[in-house]
C-alpha cells in the first residue's frame, strides 16, 4: 500500500489539484439535494414564497397586519414599504431590514390567514376547512379596520393575540408558523401575480441546480482527466523502471524471476497499479469530502433521523469486514496462479513442435487445464464474493430508504418535517453510504494492487550481481590488444553446492583462434560466458589485456566483444536493422560485408527485397541456419577486438561452414576468435584447442598434440571421424 501512495506522491502537485477540484465537485452533489428541498417546499408547496415579508402588497392588506402588531414593528413595517402605486400596492425596499420585518410579520399574517380561512368556512356554511380566498382576505381586512376605529380595539387585539400564542404548545406554535406564507400566498393571488411569483422561483432555483450540475460535469472530467494522466505516467515510469532493471539483471536475475514472471509484473500487475491509481484519485480522495460534507449536512438539520445514519454506516463496515477477511487470501493468490498459468502458456507455445512430434499434446492440454483451472476457481471465488457483496449493499440502501420514509412520514404528520426535507435528507443519506460503498470497493481492490506492487518492487529493489566499478579502469592506450586471459578461475551458479569450472588458465591472443570442445555439460558455454560478465568468477580472474573484467564498465566491455549465442537469436524488424545493432557506426558496407563473410547474402540475394526484407519477433520466419548466419554476420558488422562463438556453426552444413571459417579467417586475422564447438571440423585449424571435462582443462593444445596426449580429445575425434579421416589428417601433418 505504501509503495502505491509513494507512486502517487511523485506527482503532488497533480494530486492536489484533484483533491481541489474534488472539493468543488462535492460541494456541488451536496448543495444539489437542499436545491430539490427548496422547489419541493418552496418552490411547488409555497408558491416559490420564501419569506413571511410580502415583496409587494396592498395598502389594505398592510393595514391590517399593522393592526395586529406591536406598535413599533407596525412602524417598521410601513417605513420598509415604499409609497403606494396607482393600484394602491406598495413595494419593499431594497434597503429593509428582513430579519427584523420577518419577526414582525409572522404572527399577523397566521392570524390574518386564519381569519380568511374562518370567513371562508361561514360564507360557505360550514365548520370545515375552506381555502380562502382574495375575496375573504378583503373582507377580513375591512372588517379590521372597521373594528380598529373603536377607542382601545388596537390595544384589545394586541393583548387576546398575545393570550392566545401563550395558551399554545411548541409543537402547535411551529406548524402555524409554516402558515405564515399562506398569507403571502393569498396576497399575491388577490394582486394577480402568484402564477409569476412561483415560475420566477422555480427557474432562478433550478437555473442554479443546472449551473452546478454543468460545473460538477466539467470538475468531474477534469478530475477524470488527470487521474487517467497520473495514473499513465506511473505505468510508465514503471514500466520504464523495470525494463531498465531488467535489462541490467545477469542470468541468475532471469533465473530466479522467470520470463514468464517478469512478462506478468511489466504487463498485468502493472495495469493493476495504474488502476487503482485511477480509482484512489476520483473515489477513495472523493469519498471522504462526500461522506464528511453529507453528515454535516444531515446533522445540521432537526429532523432527529441521524440514528438512522449510524445503523447503516455500522450494517455496512460490518459486511465489509467479513468480506475483507474471506476475500483477501484469495486475492493475495491469485497473482501466483496469473505467473503459473503465464509460464505453463509460454512453455507450450515455444515448444509446440517437440509437443506435437512426442504426441504429448493431451498431457500438455491437461497441464494447462489444471493452471487454468486453478486460476478460475480463485477467480470465481472472489467473483462471487464481490457479487455476493452487491444484494447486501442494495438491501442495506433500501433498508435505510425504508427507515427513513418511515419515520420522516411521522415526523411530516407532526408537522416538524416537510416533503422537501425528506427527499434532502435521503438523498444525503444515499451519499452518505456511497461513500462508506466506494471505499469498501476501493478496499477489496487495494489488496490485489498492494501484492502487484510488492511484486514489482522486488523487481526493481532486486540488486544485479552484475554492476559497474565505482572506479573504472581504462583499458592500456598502447600495445596489442585482445588478449583474454584466465587465471585460476573457478565458478559457481547461484544455489548450487558444486562448482561448474574449476581452476581454469589460459590465454587467448589477438591473431589466433582458441577453441574449447567436450562432452556436453562439461561448462564449455559457462566459461564463454564469464568473458562477457553475464556470470561474474566466484575464484580467480578473467583479464582483458590485464585489466580485470570486473574492473571495466560493461559497456566499455561489451564494445570489446562480438558475441553469437549459441541460439540464434533475431528482432523483429529487417535484415538491415539486424546486422547494424550493434551501434549507429555500422554502414551499410560493412552490413553487407558481413553478411558475405558469413554465407549469408546468397540467401539474402533471394529475397525480393534483399536486406529490406522483414524478420518476424525471434526470427521465426528464416531457417535455423540462416538465422545463425545472420547472427554471425551481426557480431562481424560490428568489428570487434574479441569474438566469442558459442557454438555457433551448429546449423551450418560443413560446405557452410568451412566457407564462412575461411572467410572468417581472413577478416579476423588482428582479432582474438574463442570458438566453443561440439565438431572436431570446426575445431580443427584452430592455433589452440581447450578440451573440458566436469568443469576442469584436461587437455591443451593443437588437434595433432591433443591427438597424441589427451584421451577425451582422441574419444570425441573418433567419434566423429573415421580412421580414414584421422589417418589422412595424420599424413597431411
């Protein structure tokens, strides 16, 4: 986990412009549920009224208020109230102090609505509710201020409104109190503009709502827009890290990780970092603010619903913690059967045809059935646990849905809560466990991230035994060189309890040609490959004109050296691209030099496009012999001080292979050529022939001298030539 968040701490500055903009993407989805609260209650109940203090109002109706307020809140009310119009109506003034008119005008207008409502009911006949009318609100008006003219009435209604607030409860007092906008209502109706009053609401209001929706669109693909950026920038340098570190690993690295591994942790678990990057930015940063910013929202509020909150939020860790422990494990394994299935489908392919002339194809279907298999069964396992995860989580939602339109409806019938309130509040409670939701998603994917990035951290972290000096030393500016010198060398593979090559000595000189021959697995190719440190001596020392591989960069190395692997190895690209990798200063004279002295334009020649001619990844589309040519003429293209062969003629039929040593003579006659071969016929010529044996020189010399003192030489001569050949050999001596 904390090698994923020091990924992402490499890019702060875009991390933070997220979290800002997360910000502002949250306070709009928290503003938008009050935004529905307010065209529900307001906007559609009351008319688009948000205050108890008309806008505009009649001169009459006025009048009347004044009459049932104190004398100083009458006052202040006809002083908020600009002078009457031709219509007798009267507009507030920009400047009025609304808190304070707010407080004054509540009380009158209830008890002027509820006196409409009651002058409704004895015009109709009736004791039941009536909804008043204009007509009803005038009548009651006039009959005020009829009544105000008798001496004291004023007083007498200020002292029975008073009596009669004091005789109600809480409770009663709050639901008049919701009636206050009726009156406004009423008033607006009586001046003919109510429809106007209510439209001009509902449009500024969702004009708002739209606004802020445009901008959490716009901050939500700009988050997006950068995580996706982040996160790409991370598989990159990623990807980029490990390549390196790959590419700078000796063969016991390649050994202890696999291909197949290494193939896995560039591309799969990789992918898997840079997606939950992506879904750390826009969820796990998001869900929080949201979470946070929606209990502040709810426990602003009087609804009293708030316990409602906290059994869910404890339903859902409560699931998420069971599901946690039983999907982790699997998880954690299911990256170890993505290498195994990697490595079992690589095995296959690259050996399809030993698989197919051994008829093993049904053993091999099985085996990969068996890691597939496996693979699946972990897959489903987690699969259902994450499905198994979803019905919880719904019922849990609608449970909470439930709960809340249970107990908001009783709240509603109280009058304490309003529709408005109740589509705010489960609204904020749906954010509320969504955000709880994202990070118990975000908390099953991190474990599988976290096994990722360990994995490609050990990559990374894992030294090369194989390294630069911290001092380097030049190789001598005067003088021949060339010379490959071995000095008591021994060496051992990694793990392994017994040496491969044991007290090697020798020295190989510019102008001549040092083969090494023996029985198979005796360390010939061991030993080709300490020259060029893809194995570092575990005893002893390997030498360059006297200075120690070791102590020599690997580049300034390996510009000494041409190496041909014992398989050819090819890139995709042409013939061309292949004989000049071994640096820009390869022309393409000397490409097509090289390719003659090792045998290889005839078949180059034949193709319609000569050098251009494409090669297939790993040279699939050229013959065994032709891609082992081109390997030679790649190492040739080069010019080399050293040339190291590693078996290299094997493909090559013996007309071949003569021609190519021929010409290979003549254009290596200053360079120092070490041969490692399984024929006698490559060997043959060569100024001095190593024969090994376990591990150890158990002869030295020219083929006549090793056939005269090395037994081993003079079994592996024999059997590869008949009498007559070493007889004629012997003769031409």
């Amino acid at each position: 986990m904390t090698k994923i968040f020091k990924q992402l701490g490499r890019h702060w500055a875009a991390c933070l412009a997220v979290v800002a903009l997360l910000i502002v993407q949250a306070y709009c989805d928290l503003s938008l549920p009050d935004y529905t609260s307010k065209i529900v209650d307001t906007g559609i109940q009351q008319g688009g009224i948000e205050s108890p203090v008309p806008d505009t109002v009649r001169s009459t109706t006025l009048q009347a208020l004044e009459l049932l307020m104190s004398e100083d809140d009458a006052a202040l009310a006809d002083e908020a109230y600009a002078d009457p119009d031709a219509d007798g109506v009267r507009t507030l003034k920009p400047d009025a102090d609304t808190a304070a008119l707010e407080n004054a005008f509540t009380t009158p207008d209830v008890v002027l609505y509820m006196a409409a409502v009651k002058n409704a009911a004895t015009a109709a006949g009736t004791t039941d509710t009536v909804v008043p009318t204009a007509y009803d609100l005038d009548a009651v008006a006039t009959q005020l201020a009829a009544a105000s003219q008798a001496p004291g009435a004023r007083e007498m209604l200020q002292s029975q409104l008073t009596d009669g607030l004091a005789q109600l409860d809480e409770t009663v007092a709050d639901s008049l109190s919701s009636q206050a906008m009726l009156l406004v209502a009423l008033e607006y109706d009586a001046q003919g503009i109510a429809h106007d009053v209510q439209m001009s609401y509902l449009l500024r209001t969702g004009g708002q709502m739209l606004a802020l929706t445009l901008l959490m669109v716009a901050v939500a693909v700009a988050v997006g827009f950068i995580a996706s950026r982040v996160s790409a920038a991370i598989g990159r340098d990623l990807r980029r890290d490990v390549f390196r570190t790959v590419v700078g690993y000796s063969n016991a690295e390649i050994e202890k990780f696999s291909t197949a591994s290494l193939i896995t942790r560039t591309t799969n678990d990789i992918q898997q970092v840079q997606f939950v990057c992506v879904i750390l930015l826009r969820m796990v940063a998001y869900a929080p603010i949201l979470g946070i910013g929606g209990i502040m929202h709810v426990a602003s509020g009087n609804t009293g619903l708030e316990w409602i909150i906290f059994v869910a939020v404890a339903a859902l860790l409560a699931l998420i913690a069971v599901l946690m422990n039983v999907a982790m494990p699997k998880f954690k394994q299911m990256q170890v059967l993505v290498d195994r299935l990697n490595l079992v489908s690589r095995e296959i392919l690259t050996g399809i045809m030993p698989i197919r002339a051994f008829s093993r194809e049904e053993f091999e279907e099985k085996r990969f059935d068996r890691a597939n298999t496996d693979l699946m069964k972990t897959q489903l396992f987690t699969n259902r646990t994450m499905v198994a995860m979803m019905p919880f989580m719904t019922l849990i939602m609608n449970g909470t849905s439930l709960l809340i339109v249970w107990f908001g409806g009783k709240a509603m019938d109280l009058g304490s809560m309003q529709v408005g309130e109740m589509i705010a509040f489960i609204t904020y409670t749906m954010q509320i466990v969504m955000s709880f939701l994202m990070l118990s998603m975000v908390a099953v994917m991190l474990p599988r991230a976290g096994v990722a990035a360990d994995r490609i951290d050990e990559v990374i972290k894992t030294p090369s035994t194989i390294h630069d000096p911290a001092a380097p030393k030049a190789l001598p500016a005067d003088g021949t060189h060339g010379v490959v010198a071995f000095h008591d060398v021994s060496f051992r593979y990694p793990g392994s309890d017994e040496d491969a090559l044991e007290h090697i000595s020798f020295t190989a000189r510019p102008g001549e040609t040092t083969a090494i021959i023996g029985s198979t697995g005796c360390g010939k190719s061991t030993l080709l490959n300490l020259i060029p440190r893809f194995y570092d001596v575990t005893e002893g020392s390997v030498t360059i004109d006297g200075v120690d591989v070791r102590d020599m960069t690997q580049a300034q190395l390996h510009d000494e050296l041409g190496y041909v692997p014992q398989k050819g190895v090819l890139f995709s690209g042409t013939i061309t691209s292949n004989l000049k990798f071994g640096g820009d200063h390869i022309t393409d004279a000397d490409a097509e030099q090289a390719a003659e002295i090792a045998q290889a334009t005839e078949f180059i020649s034949a193709k319609p496009e000569g050098f251009d001619s494409p090669i297939a990844q790993g040279g699939s589309n050229v013959s065994g012999g032709q891609k082992q040519r081109l390997s030679i003429a790649r190492a040739i293209a080069k010019h080399p001080q050293i040339y190291l062969f590693d078996d290299s003629f094997s493909a090559l039929d013996y007309k071949t292979d003569v021609a190519l040593r021929r010409a290979l003579k003549a254009k290596t006659d200053n360079a120092t050529v070490i041969i490692v071969a399984q024929r006698i016929s490559t060997v043959l010529h060569a100024n001095q022939i190593l024969v090994l044996d376990e591990g150890r020189i158990v002869g030295k010399g020219t083929h006549a001298q090793l056939m005269e003192s090395c037994p081993a030489y003079q079994e592996i001569a024999r059997s590869q030539l008949s009498q007559k050949e070493l007889n004629l050999q012997k003769e031409g001596e």
